[in-house]
C-alpha cells in the first residue's frame, strides 16, 4: 500500500543552480525543498509513484492552477491536477519524492504532536492524505480484469498458492534490518511477474461428497498451477486471459517447468522478461528525455534483457522459491538453495550484482551501496538501464526482501504515466 512517512530532512545543502531552494535527504531519499528549511525539521516525505488527495492538495494551495485551491489568491503551488507526486529534476537537481512540513496534514485535524518518525501518512483523523496512482487507462483495464474474474468460479482451487508479498522500499524499512543479518543483491528486473507451484488441488464437489470428506478425508492430490501476480491461470491450459490474453509464453513457461518437476509444496516465483512469443515487447518502452541518456541509449529505452524477440524471446528469472506444509506453514529457501535449486531444474535466478556481506549496522553505508549498484546498464544486456536492486537480508527468524529503485527509471516510469492512456502491464497482469 502507497502511504507517506513521517521523517526528517537531514543534511541540507545549497542547491547547485537555484538560490531559493536546498536540497536535503529524506527517508534516504534526495528531495529539493524551500530555502528556509532547517535540518532535523520533521515533516512527511510522499515517495514516487503516488498521488496526494484532491483534499490535501486544494486545503494547502499546492495545485498549480489556483482555481482548483481553496485559497485563490496566494501563490499556486507546483501539483499537476491529477496529484501525482513523481521522481523529477528541479533546476536540474534530483527529487526523489515531495517532502514538505508536517503543517500539510493540518486540515485532518489530527493533533499534529502526536506523530513521530516513522509512523506512516496514508489516511489521517480519518480522512484520505495520499494513495497510489494508476493512469484512467490502468484503472478501467483493472476494473475489467476484475468483473471478468467473478464471472466463472474455477472448477478447481488451489489454497496454498499464495501471491508473492509486498516487497517494501529499503529507505523506509532500513532500520528493521538487524545488524548481522546475511545480505544479498540482485538487480530489480523490469519484467511481468510469475508464479508456478506443485500443490494440493481442491475441486468443487456436491454435498453428499463434502459431507463424506468430513468423515473420510481424502489423501491430497497435487497438481501444477500456475499464476501471474494477482491471477490463477487455467490450471489445464495455463492460459493468460488478462494483459497478455491470446499470448502463449504463460503455457510455454508452465510446460516447461512442470517437465522438469516441482517438488510437492514447492513454488517457484520469478519475472518474465524480453519478448513474448510473437516478438512483442513484455513491457513497453520508456520514452527518453533526459540528454545523457538519450547520448548512451536512443529514444527509446527497450529493456529486452538479452533476449532477441526472432530467436530466445524471453528469459525466466527466480527470485524466490518456497515450500508450503500441510498444515499451511511456509517455508523460504534461503538464497543459496534458490540459486542451486534453478539449476537442477533448467531456469535462471535474478542475477546476483555483488558478492554477500554480513550487515553491521550502517544504513548510510548500505544506502549508499544500493544507489551504486542501481546505477548504469542492467547486467544482462547493456542497452538498457537497471530497474534497481533487491537487497535480501537472511538473519535468524528473518528472510525479507527489500527494493531501492534507481532514479532514472522511476523518472521514466513517471513520464510514461503522463499519458493517461498508458497501461501498466503489472497492475493489470
């Protein structure tokens, strides 16, 4: 769930071509902010990729049209109508988000002294402060994948074939990592995401037969399934009937993995990227602004992976494999299992961008690794930009995943959304 959160902005510092602005570091997050703010001063740092509330927005004149404020005559404030908060260059420094003083949440009527770092900004003293941002063209496609999937009840469920969790933003989770907790890096791979389990199938039966299994359970029979983030596809047919409908890849990928044999309770999750079958792009280009990467890449940013659309069309990367009991208890496979478990069975984990270290507690010095490691050409093919990196940090009673986006793709994420047209294959997938 998108949500702001309480911070401070910490090491301000002069903004290199604008003498009314500073910029200072939010959440781990760089942001331009007023030239009268001072350091330490505590206020909600909104991340990329959301929207602020109509009501928020007019109750503190941040719309660029006045009209829409609820104080006409002072000075507008920078906000598109449709709120959305983006990942942007201000005089051509860096905004990773829109940090601004705790004074923005006034309106609620919430006792403001009560907040601390931390806590998270979504809706306050019961009214709605920010949510995610979906373009109308992804809305309506949701919608329509939506009412599409409460037509026709499986003939057959699947209860243990669990969605793959939130994977939270490292900047803001940062300190739940525990000091001695084992690190690994892969790259944040643009693709759709996946999902394919050998589990207990559960059929739709009469009365009679339910009323019998009660008394004489029956022994669990397991079977292949397969899914995209949201969605159970044809447990038969692996058919994709959401974004990709008509695409085969789905079916090709589900043959292939259930040849080489999952292990009872095994699910395997992983990214689809490249091409599908017919040559068509998985994800779409991102179209390119910003003069460097235009020099370094083109026009447009393809994020093909390596693959060649006419010969190996797409790749199939794991990030995750897990094992789910009879009694419904889950179990991680830590990353070393992961990586050999891929082998044994004829697919490829998310590439690794940096050997494993044991964390000893310096968020700076992580962060820090996290924006290196994010920047330039993905690993597997230089004509395109990482997405990011995702740290996964294994301690005991610990296994969590944790993402840090670069700037560069969250900016051309954000300029592919200014078309309201625009789909965004992974809500919808």
């Amino acid at each position: 769930m998108y949500s702001g959160i309480v911070t401070p902005v910490v090491n301000i510092r002069p903004h290199p071509n604008a003498d009314r602005l500073s910029l200072g570091t939010a959440a781990g997050h760089q942001v331009v902010v007023s030239k009268s703010v001072e350091g330490g001063t505590v206020g909600v740092f909104f991340p990329c990729d959301g929207r602020l509330s109509s009501a928020c927005l007019s109750n503190n004149n941040l719309y660029r049209h006045p009209e829409l404020n609820n104080d006409k005559e002072v000075k507008s404030g920078f906000f598109d109508d449709n709120g959305r908060v983006r990942a942007q260059k201000f005089r051509g420094a860096i905004s990773e988000g829109f940090w601004t003083e705790l004074s923005v949440l006034s309106w609620t009527g919430a006792d403001l002294s009560s907040m601390k770092t931390g806590d998270a900004v979504q809706k306050v003293n019961g009214h709605v402060v920010c949510e995610k941002y979906y373009t109308p063209a992804t809305m309506r496609a949701m919608t329509k994948n939506g009412k599409a999937s409460k037509k026709a009840p499986p003939k057959e469920s699947f209860p243990t074939f669990r969605e793959h969790f939130g994977v939270q933003k490292l900047r803001h989770v940062i300190s739940n990592i525990p000091a001695g907790a084992e690190l690994y890096f892969t790259e944040k791979c643009h693709g759709t995401s996946g999902r394919t389990g050998c589990l207990p199938v559960k059929k739709r039966t009469g009365l009679i037969s339910r009323l019998l299994s009660k008394f004489f359970p029956p022994a669990p029979k397991y079977k292949h399934v397969s899914g995209t983030r949201r969605t159970v596809l044809d447990s038969e047919r692996a058919i994709d009937a959401g974004f990709y409908s008509g695409k085969t890849f789905r079916v090709d990928i589900h043959k292939q993995i259930e040849s080489a044999g999952l292990h009872m309770g095994e699910t395997v999750y992983y990214e689809v990227v490249g091409f599908d079958e017919k040559g068509g792009r998985i994800m779409g280009a991102h179209g390119i602004t910003d003069k460097a990467l235009k020099k370094r890449y083109g026009r447009r940013m393809v994020y093909s992976y390596g693959c060649d659309p006419s010969l190996n069309p797409y790749k199939v990367l794991v990030y995750r494999i897990t094992y789910t009991m009879l009694d419904g208890a889950v179990v991680e496979a830590p990353w070393h299992q992961v990586v050999n478990r891929c082998m044994s069975i004829g697919l490829s984990p998310v590439p690794e961008l940096a050997s494993p270290v044991i964390y000893e507690g310096d968020a700076e010095a992580l962060t820090d690794t996290c924006e290196r490691l994010s920047r330039g050409d993905s690993s597997l093919d230089s004509g395109h930009i990482k997405e990011g990196v995702v740290v996964r940090a294994q301690y005991p009673g610990l296994d969590a995943h944790y993402k840090y986006k670069s700037f560069h793709f969250c900016e051309l994420e954000g300029i592919a959304k200014n078309n309201d047209e625009y789909v965004d294959p992974e809500e919808v997938s």
